[in-house]
C-alpha cells in the first residue's frame, strides 16, 4: 500500500499541473487573447473558464478593460483668432479590442504615450477651428465647450479606434488659461460687451417710457376734453332751466318763487327722513300759509 501512495500523488500533482497549464480565468473587468507560438489565434471579451494548450504551445495575455482616466499635459495651442491658450485636456478609454491593442502597443505604458502624441494633435486641430470668444464670453449662449469637447472627441476616436484597439469615452478640457496680456484684453472686451449691453437697456427702457408717456398724455387729452364736452352740456343744460325761471320770473314773480319752493320741497321729501326746522323757514313757509280747504259736505 505503501508503494502505491507515491505514484498517486505524483498522478495527482501531474493533474493538477495539467489543469492549470490548460485552463485560465477571464475575469468580469478583463478581456483575454490565447497566441500560439507567437501569432494570435483566439480572443476572449466574455468572462468564463477559459481552455488553451500548455506553454510553450500557446500563452495567455490579459488585459484590463475598465474605463482609464488619462490627463494630458499643459499644451499651448492657439485658436481660430491668433489668441494663444494654454489648454490641459483628459480622455476617458479603454481597450476594447485586445487583439490589435496587443499587436499596435503591447502594453498600457506604450499606448498611454501613444495617446499623448494624439490628444496633442487633435486639441490644436480642433481649438484651432474656434474662436477665443467660444471659450471665454460674458454671453453663456456663445461659448461651445460642449461642440469643441464633441469634436476633439470624434477626432480622436477616428484616430485610435481601429489602429491601437482603444475606444475614447469621453474628452473634456479641464483648464483653459491664457497669458497675462490677453487676460487683459479679454477683460476689455467683455467690459465693452456689458457696456454695449447696458446702453442697448437704458435705450429700450427710455422708448418704453415715453411710449408710456405718450399714451398717458393722449389719454389725458381725451378725458379733458370730454369732462370738458360734458361740462359745458351741463352749463347749457342748467342756463336752459335758469332761463325758464327767469322768464316765469319776469312774467309772475311771487308764482315763480312759489314754483321754485315747491321743487325744493319735492327733492327734500323725496327720501323718507325726519327734519326739525322752523316753520318759517324756507320752503316750509308754504306748507304753513297753505289756505285752508273747507268741505262742503255738512
């Protein structure tokens, strides 16, 4: 029994040694590429145990797939207007293709140097279609930092995709600064754009208000001269009624007053309400000189 038990647990380790010559892990976060001697034969994105042949028939490559932060170095480039920037960008990437990425740059170090080459390129070819004032505006509405960013975006993915196996997610600017001189001259004009600005205000707020003013003053016209067109129907109104006492007047005189005394007397007693005045007291001296009226009925 002995002699047996040194034979199977060299058996086991041949096994053990098999299975892990013959088999690898692709990880969730990595994609894999088997070559055999020397030339690329198979590639793997989908995670799983994986089968190959032993070294130094085939060998395995692994690479990281998750998403990689690369920040460029500071590079001055000039815009479309002459306007020199210094501009400091970042790219989002990954590799998506590990069989020309392992073949194109081999390794991380090399296509991240790669890379830098690039995103120069592209950021001077793509600051250089714009104008200082798409970076920098006091108006929100004309700075394009999200067209410039897509730009340089497309342009590097064109760039990258099918010769190093890199897929670009995303390309941002993170810091735009300019030298001394044209900070100054940045300010000017921004100054001279608000200045514009708020001239063009004050100019439609004096049209809007002597609009104002001129409706006010028409509109005041307009009420005066009918308060005026009224009044005088009243003042001819109250000249026609005065005239016609004037002429009963002229004609009798104590019936004239007598008449006027009796209209008094309508308007005062037209609403119910209690008075105390004296008898004598005109109109009401009429109510006490009344005649008296006898009935003839006895």
């Amino acid at each position: 029994m002995k002699n047996l038990t040194i034979p199977f647990f060299l058996l086991l380790l041949f096994v053990i040694l098999l299975i892990v010559s013959t088999t690898f892990q692709v990880r969730e976060t990595e994609s894999a590429l088997v070559t055999t001697f020397g030339r690329t034969t198979r590639t793997f994105t989908s995670p799983g145990l994986k089968f190959k042949w032993p070294p130094p028939i085939e060998w395995v490559h692994k690479f990281d797939s998750r998403l990689r932060v690369l920040e460029a170095e500071l590079g001055e480039t000039t815009t479309k207007g002459a306007v020199p920037v210094i501009v400091n960008t970042f790219v989002v990437w990954r590799i998506a293709e590990p069989n020309t990425f392992f073949n194109a740059v081999g390794s991380v170090t090399e296509a991240q140097t790669k890379l830098m080459s690039q995103i120069s390129d592209t950021q001077n070819k793509v600051v250089g279609r714009h104008f200082f004032s798409e970076f920098v505006n006091s108006d929100p509405e004309k700075i394009k930092f999200e067209q410039i960013e897509g730009e340089m975006l497309n342009e590097l993915s064109s760039a990258v995709q099918d010769i190093y196996g890199i897929e670009i997610k995303a390309v941002g600017i993170k810091q735009l600064k300019v030298s001394e001189d044209v900070s100054k001259d940045v300010f000017e004009r921004m100054k001279k754009e608000r200045q514009r600005r708020t001239e063009a205000t004050i100019a439609e707020g004096a049209a809007a208000a002597r609009k104002i003013t001129t409706e006010a003053d028409s509109m005041q016209t307009e009420l005066l001269a009918a308060a005026d067109a009224r009044a005088k129907q009243i003042r001819a109104q109250g000249d026609a009624e005065a005239a016609q006492y004037y002429k009963m007047l002229e004609e009798d005189p104590q019936l004239a007053m007598f008449l006027r005394d009796i209209e008094a007397l309508k308007k005062i007693l037209e609403k119910r309400s209690t008075l105390v005045i004296g008898s004598d007291s005109e109109p009401f001296r009429v109510l006490r000189e009344m005649p008296k009226i006898k009935s003839d009925k006895k």
